[in-house]
C-alpha cells in the first residue's frame, strides 16, 4: 500500500467543505473556503462565488508581496 504525506499547512493551504442540497440543482453549490493558518473563512453559494474569492486572495497576496 502506497502511503502518501500530507501537505503541510500554509498561507496557500486552504480546506473546501461544499454542502449539496439537491441532486439536479448544479447552479447552486454552497460551501464554505477556510485558510487553516488563519481561521479566515468565507462562505459561498456557488462555483463562480468560489471563483470570486480565490482570485480576490490571489490579488491580496500579491499585493502583499510587493510591500
């Protein structure tokens, strides 16, 4: 059996928890985005929210690495 190690936990670790409430409805996919370092969360109640958020942290991120 073929072990694997987890991913160590930083600023770019992040845990998804997605919460489906029908079957058919794929328009709406509510869940949750939180960064474990931080505790930072942000909810969401589809795939484009989700898309939203990360590229909203990509562009804070960025601006932190340019101070």
């Amino acid at each position: 059996m073929k072990t694997t190690r987890p991913a160590p936990l930083n600023s770019e670790s992040y845990v998804l928890r997605l919460y489906r409430q029908e079957q058919d409805d794929r328009k709406n996919l509510p869940g949750i985005l939180e960064e474990p370092v931080s505790g930072q969360r942000w909810s969401f109640t589809n795939m484009s929210e989700l898309k939203q958020i990360l590229e909203d942290i990509e562009r804070l991120q960025e601006k932190t690495n340019e101070v």
